[in-house]
C-alpha cells in the first residue's frame, strides 16, 4: 500500500508543495519577498466597485479614482 501525501517538500528543500490546507498557528508568520503577512495584517477586501457608467473621460477618471480609494482604504495599495 502506497501513500501520496498533498503537501510535501522536494527534494533539497528549495520547493514545498501545498495541494492541501496550510494552517499557520497562532504567532506564526509567513513572509514573500520581504513583505511578513501575519492574520493580523493580512489585506482586506475592497469595498464593491459597480461597474462604470462613465461615457466621458472625465467621468471614468472619477470612477476609477473611487476605485483607487477603495482599494488604498482596503490596504492593498
């Protein structure tokens, strides 16, 4: 009888596969490129963006900068 685990670490260790569930425990942290995300500080969605109505640039520039709001207010910008 074989086993096929989802989650593993090649070889070497320069390449861990996730096909399951990561669950980081409580006061871990995981990190990319610098950037440390943690539950605490992880981005938040962004509030609903209706799609543009907008049959002027004018008012595409005041759609897309609500948007751009939105999304600085989400802290993922």
């Amino acid at each position: 009888m074989s086993y096929n685990t989802k989650n593993y670490t090649e070889q070497g260790g320069e390449k861990t596969v996730i096909g399951g569930q990561l669950d980081i425990a409580e006061g871990g942290t995981f990190s990319f490129n610098g950037a440390e995300f943690s539950p605490d500080n992880l981005p938040k969605a962004a509030a609903y963006q209706d799609d543009s109505e907008a049959s002027n640039t004018a008012e595409l520039v005041e759609d897309f900068n609500r948007l751009l709001g939105k999304l600085k207010a989400a802290g993922l910008m």
